[in-house]
C-alpha cells in the first residue's frame, strides 16, 4: 500500500502554490497529489489547475479528447472533413496535400506545457 508523503511544493519563484495544499501519495516513481479525485504527478496537476483556472471556451470551439495512440490523428481528419464539408471541392480538400495535424490547430494543453516548462 502506498504510504503518504508530506511536504510542499514551491514554484520556480520560490513561493508556495496551491500544489502544497493537496494530498499527497506516493508513487512508482515519484510523488502523485489528489485533484479532484484523481491522482496525478504534481506537474499534470499544475497544468490541469492552470487551465481551469485560464480556459476560455469559444462559442465554435469542438473540443476532441482521445487516449495516445488510439487515433487522434484520424479523428481530427474527420472532424475537420465533417465541419468544412462545404467550403473546399473535392478535388481540392487540404488533407489531400497536408497532414491532419497541421491543418487542425493545436490545443490548449500544449500552451500549458510551455508554460510550466
């Protein structure tokens, strides 16, 4: 059974962050804290905090979730193919000539990561 670990977590400015504030367990390989009922390493749930607290959703935003490796590239294919039905021809669709993931655009996640990085 996993034993608990006390401690506090700092941000790069040397202060305390609500990181400090959540139950902490430990893991295989490091510590993982409680947030929102699920365990996560302390740099998941920095992320996960950040954007809640920062996420602004657009009124035409389509927000798409898959697991790694369980087809995200081809669902962001059909979701393109499926909103812009009408704006290209056939003959002259983007993803004939250009690969899903640049023609769909990135996600929120990825600001993120640079942000804690």
């Amino acid at each position: 059974m996993a034993q608990r670990v006390e401690g506090s977590a700092t941000n790069s400015h040397g202060t305390d962050d609500p990181l400090s504030k959540l139950p902490t367990r430990e893991g295989w390989a490091q510590p993982l804290v409680l947030y929102k009922n699920y365990r996560l390493r302390p740099r998941f749930a920095a992320t996960t905090m950040h954007l809640r607290n920062t996420f602004e959703p657009h009124h035409d935003d389509i927000v798409l979730a898959t697991n790694p490796k369980c087809g995200t590239t081809w669902i962001k294919a059909l979701a393109f193919a499926i909103t812009n039905r009408s704006r290209y021809e056939f003959g002259n669709h983007p993803l004939l000539f250009r690969h899903p993931q640049e023609v769909v655009g990135s996600n929120p996640t990825n600001r993120a990561r640079a942000y804690f990085a």
